[in-house]
C-alpha cells in the first residue's frame, strides 16, 4: 500500500504543530510559579510564595487588617465574626446566643447551625468573586469564632459569647462549633475557625492590663482542656492570644502559653492571632510604655504569635534590622498564616473547590430560618413550673397581659449581625395564640436608665399600667432580662440582680394576677430568689435569636415541650460568689466546687413530661489506670406528652489525695422520647477523663481509688448511683 505524498506531508505537519504545541505548554508550565500549582503539596506552594516575598510584603501579610498585595494577587482576608450568623452589612440568619446554644446539650444541632453559617460566609465569598456587581461588604474565611472561655465569674460581661462553666459541656459544644465552621472536607477548608480567647479570660474590667495568677493545676485541668479538645479533636486552625496576662506573663508574649503548651505539646499547626490592638494594649497596657513596639513586635512573634495588627506591618522591618528577629522565625510565622490561606483554596481555580458552588440563595433561607427557630426552642429551660400550670390552654384564654421591658424589643447579642425577620417575644404570643384573643401590652418597667434624649420613662405611670393590665387578663407573661447594656464586651455585670425596677415589676403582677409566667431573657446568670420562691413559673429564654419570639411562644403553649438545660450554676446570693481575682475554682466556684445549695443547679431542667431512670450498668467494677469505662442507662418517658430528656453521667472521687470535685460532667446524650418510649443510653468515659493533674509529676495522672459513677437529669437531681475501683 502506498502513501498519499500529501496526507503523508500533512501527517508530518500536524506531528511538528504537536511537537511545538507541547513545548509551548511544557514551558508555559515550567513558568507557571510553582505556589499556584495546586498539584503540589501546600507546604512546597507554601514555602515557594514565601520566597518570592520581600520583607516589607511578609510584614504587610502578617497584618491582619493590612492591604492587597496585587503582585501576588492576595487580598487581604480582615477577618470576620460569626459567633451565632455571620456579621455582615446586609442580614443574614440569626441563630441563639452560644449560652442559649449551649443550653441545648446538643452538638449535633451546634453542628448543623455553624454548618448553615459557614455555608452563608461561603456564599458572600462566592458572592463577590463570581459577581462584579455584588452588593454588600467583601468577607474573607478567616472568622473570629467561637468564644471558649469558661463562664468561672457570674458577672462577667461576655457570657452571652460562651458555652457555660463547665470544660466538658464547653469542650463538647466547642467541637461540634469549630467542626461546623471548618467543614468536612479532606482538601479545603470551609472557613478558618479562631478560637477566642486563650487563655484565663473571663474579666473584662481592666482587661488590657489584667493578670491572672493562676496554678499549675489548674490551668491544666480548669483552664486548657475545652482549648485543647477544640484543637486537637476540632482540628481549630486559629487561636487568638487574649489581653490579659497569666501569671505576669502578657498573652501576646507568653511562650509557654503560645508554644510550649500549644504547638509543642499540642501540636497546634494552625496561627495564633492577637487580639485586636494586641501589641498596643501590650505596651501601653501590662509593660506601661517600657517596652517598645519593635521590642513587643519581636517578643510577640518569637512567642508564638503569628498575626496581629498594623504593627506587625510597621515594626517588623524595623525588629528584623535590628537583630530582635530572624527572618527564619518570621518565615515560620508567615508559613503559618499562609498555610491557611492556601487550605481555604484561594489560591486554586474556584471550580477545584466543593466550597465555591454554595450559591447565595442559601443565606435566610427557609431551611436555616427553620433550623434558627429549631435551636431557639431546644435552648428553652423550664425553671420552675408550680402546679402544672405551664403548657397554657390557648383555647382557654381571652385575654393575655404581655408585660415587661423585653417584651417588645429584640435583642441580638454581641457580635450579632443583621436578622432576615426579628421576631420579638409579643410578636411570638400574636403569632402562636388563638385567634380572637386579646392582648394588653404594658412596658412596666426599664431594664437600664433611658439613653441621652430618650423619651422620659415615668416609672409609677407605667407601673399602673402593667398592674392594670394583669388585674384584667386570664394569663400574665412577663418578659425582664438584660441587654448588652448591662452585660457586654467591656462591661461586666454590677449585680447579679434584675437590673433597673423589674424586680419591682414582678412583684406588683404577682400581687394581682396568680397566673403570672416569667420569661427570663438574659445571658449571665440571675439571682432572683424572690421570683423563684413565688412566681408560678419562670422560663429561661436567653437571647434566642430572630426566631426567638416564637420559641418562647412556643413552649409557653405547649407546641414543643421544653428540653434545655442550665449549662451554668445560678447562685443564691451574691455573697456565695468568691472574689473575680480568684482564679483557682475550688474556692467555690461553679457547681464543681460551689459552696451551699444554688438557686438553681448546672444542668437544671424540667419538662411538661416524666422520665424513669433504670438498669444503670457499667462495662466492669474494676479498671487499671489506663483503662477506659462504658456506662450504659435505660430512660422512658413515663408522662404523657413527647419530650426532650439530657441524660448526664458524673464522677466522683470517692478517695482523692487532694481536693477533688464534688462532681465532674463525664458524659450526656440529649434523647427525644414519645410517651412511653424507652432508650439505652450508652457513655464512654476515656481513661484520659479519669485522671487529674499532678503538680509534682507535671501531668496528669490517674489515681488507684474508687469512683461514683452518678447519673441523672442535673447536677442535683442524681436518679442512679454505682462505683468501680481503679487499681495499679
């Protein structure tokens, strides 16, 4: 067979065209910088940017708030908050408040709200890349949540941020957050989850200067282990250094916290970010202008702190050329941040990543509204419920008094973005009640002095009427609280008592009306033994977001049956409070080591139902110290309305050599039971949760004694008690 002479040029033809085309693309490759070769791993990528940068661009990278680096195309992240919905211009979902969160025991549904808030986040992102005519301000991934620190002082400012007093029940509750913000997959990450604020910070009165003397013990067993479960089970990628000092020692500089503790022993691969202005307050803060910036900058770093403000932008230059600052750690640092950066594909075609194609439809839409109002109503604690007479009988009221300073406003909280639709406690009761119904609305009270040419609040008017309105109504519901002018960032509480003249308020209904609920909407906790001792009934409502209204609404009328419970000790009295210097707990802080009886206990919760607990089993009597124990317990719902139980397991040493406890949350599993329905519930008590720091070993440690196994529906309301014995 003979070759077509033409076809045969034209074969030759098209191998040369080939030949050069694959060149051309092999150079192209070749030139192509290796960082954005996203077939590379992430630290060569990492390494390679690194590289190429100049001095003065590592340091306009290292802050936080800095600009654009065109050359690189890097946009400056600036950070965001999403504590419960994402801070924007225009509104995005609103879920509860993180107590109210972690008032419901359950991480599966924390989980399930920060994934619907990491979803919204990715939408803005995506939003604005793929959208040249996008409304709204251009976030970036790295966001500042959650808040992990331990609610050990009652008044202090910032509980409406936390997850409660107890390490477990935050460590638990901090898991499912950071894991809901990071996402799942084994490639990217969704957002950048920042832990706030590490460490031993829970005082916002001189909070830029404050220290913290703190044991040893201490730390390691009150203080780090929430941190160190949402780091090396959470897989948190983000620390931010706190203002205060520990031990005299600032945050910011603190070695021992930043590396030692939490890159060396934890293994921390993530970024230490200061807190906001973290080097000013340093300086001018703890060290009272006898350091200076490119000292404190220097320090910062070289203890472990990677990121900050335009200081670092400012005075790293400056700390390199005088010598306080090698260029090999300041590459470490940057190769920490960036490492982020890369994870969350910034630098990879958005079409490689499963992130980019979460569309902005998503933001309010009516399956995260639905899970808002779902977390609003699992938060609802019942308090007291004398006699029964909660669920109201709607179709047997004519006229409800809706009373009290919350009742008509909405409260978001701190770090709150814009709700799609705010839905306030009166507009919950006209949502939710029969129609026909009648509603007589009084003010009552204020919950704090007017603000600057604020309407006047005449105190024995308004009084009148809120009497007047109860003498008239079948049922009245009275809204008292807080708001984040009692208790803020910045500001930590004066009194554990309702603020302003509500106490009065409560006191005046009750004399008129026997049928009086209070709806208590607050973070920290309040001491209002009076209300207890003689209201009918009293539901804790926190600040429950934009579906809050008809949650509240919801549990008043029986629609859900109320599941949630106290994830912090209310106290009786003030006095029982030790001082806020005092950082070692067993002085009688939380329910751990409280003095006296409290007003109402950690994990405090009835229910319009019943539960029965039996058959408490453990997986042997008898355990080594490097054992491990499974605890297993049958609840039924013994009443006759479906409802929410948390089964929760304790320890207690029966033998400590040292102070110990009275009791230790080990284990709780939230379980929704029909009427009559029974479950096993099942807990695993790792050997590691068995053990205590030892100051003279510098570890912690197991002791061969035995221990109580206690469980039950709080922490004073133990239903089944059993012991196993440790031994060498």
């Amino acid at each position: 067979m003979k070759l077509n002479p033409r076809g045969s040029k034209l074969a030759v033809a098209l191998l040369i065209l080939g030949s050069i085309a694959g060149k051309r693309a092999m150079a192209q490759n070749t030139n192509k910088p290796l960082y954005l070769d996203y077939n590379q791993p992430v630290e060569a990528r990492v390494k390679d940017l690194i590289s190429r940068m100049t001095l003065e661009e590592k340091a306009e990278y290292l802050d936080h708030v800095g600009p654009d680096i065109p050359k690189f195309d890097i946009k400056s992240d600036k950070w965001n908050q999403s504590l419960h919905g994402v801070v924007w211009t225009r509104p995005t979902t609103m879920f509860p408040v993180s107590i109210a969160m972690a008032a419901t025991w359950d991480p599966k549904l924390v989980y399930n709200e920060t994934t619907a808030i990491s979803d919204e986040a990715r939408a803005i992102y995506n939003g604005w890349h793929n959208d040249s005519n996008f409304q709204g301000e251009k976030k970036g991934l790295i966001y500042r949540s959650p808040v992990i620190n331990i609610s050990r002082n009652p008044y202090w400012g910032r509980i409406n941020e936390c997850f409660g007093e107890d390490p477990f029940l935050d460590g638990r509750i901090g898991v499912a957050h950071v894991k809901g913000l990071q996402g799942n997959d084994p490639h990217y990450l969704k957002l950048v989850s920042t832990l706030k604020h590490y460490a031993v910070n829970n005082v916002e009165t001189d909070r830029t200067s404050r220290s913290a003397t703190v044991s040893e013990r201490m730390l390691y067993e009150f203080w780090l282990p929430h941190f160190r479960d949402c780091i090396v089970e959470g897989g948190a990628q983000s620390v931010m250094a706190s203002y205060n000092a520990i031990n005299g020692v600032p945050n910011n500089i603190n070695h021992m916290m930043l590396t030692d503790i939490l890159k060396n022993k934890w293994g921390f691969k993530g970024f230490v970010v200061s807190d906001l202005g973290g080097v000013n307050t340093m300086v001018n803060g703890h060290e009272k202008g006898q350091m200076s910036y490119e000292e404190a900058v220097a320090k910062s770093i070289n203890a472990g702190c990677d990121f900050s403000d335009k200081e670092f932008m400012q005075y790293i230059p400056i700390a390199v050329n005088k010598g306080l600052l090698s260029m090999a750690k300041l590459d470490e640092s940057l190769a920490r941040v960036m490492r982020d950066r890369f994870l969350l594909g910034e630098f990879d075609p958005q079409e490689k990543n499963p992130y980019s194609k979460i569309p902005m439809s998503v933001i309010g839409s009516p399956e995260h509204i639905a899970l808002a109002l779902k977390a609003a109503q699992e938060s609802m604690v019942l308090l007291t419920n004398k006699n029964h007479i909660l669920p109201l009988d709607k179709s047997k009221i004519k006229t409800i008094a809706v009373i009290g300073p919350h009742a008509d406003i909405f409260t978001a909280g701190g770090y709150s973005g814009k709700p799609i639709d705010a839905i306030n406690p009166m507009q919950g009761i006209k949502n939710r009640m029969a129609p026909g119904t009648e509603i007589i609305y009084a003010a009552g009270a204020e919950i704090t002095p007017p603000r600057r040419n604020a309407p006047a609040f005449d105190k024995a008017a308004e009084l009148q009427k809120a009497v007047d309105a109860a003498k008239k109504a079948d049922v009245a519901i009275v809204y008292v609280g807080t708001t984040l002018n009692v208790e803020a960032e910045g500001k930590d509480r004066t009194s554990l008592g309702l603020p302003g003249n509500q106490e009065e308020l409560v006191k005046a209904v009750l004399a008129v009306n026997p049928r009086t609920i209070m709806v208590l909407m607050n973070a920290g906790p309040l001491t209002i033994p009076y209300i207890k001792e003689n209201a009918p009934a009293i539901l804790e409502a926190w600040w429950p977001g934009e579906q809050g209204g008809n949650a509240i609404a919801d549990a008043l009328f029986g629609n859900i049956n109320p599941g949630g419970k106290m994830p912090l000790t209310v106290y009786a009295s003030e006095a029982q409070v030790p001082s806020q210097d005092e950082y070692d707990v067993t002085k009688g802080f939380t329910y751990m080591y409280i003095n006296g009886a409290p007003l109402f206990p950690f994990g405090h919760g009835l229910s319009y139902t019943t539960f029965a607990y039996s058959n408490l089993k453990l997986s042997a009597k008898q355990i080594k110290t490097n054992g491990d124990i499974t605890v297993s317990v049958d609840v039924k719902n013994t009443g006759k309305m479906a409802g929410d139980e948390v089964v929760q397991l304790y320890i207690h040493d029966v033998k400590p050599s040292l102070v110990r406890p009275k009791e230790e949350l080990r284990g709780f599993e939230r379980v929704t039971l029909a009427p009559g329905e029974s479950r096993t519930i099942r807990m695993t008590i790792p050997n590691s949760r068995l053990a205590f720091y030892d100051e003279k070993i510098h570890d912690f440690r197991v002791e061969a004694e035995p221990i109580d196994v206690l469980v039950g529906s709080s922490s004073a309301d133990i239903r089944l008690k059993s012991q196993f014995t440790v031994s060498k």
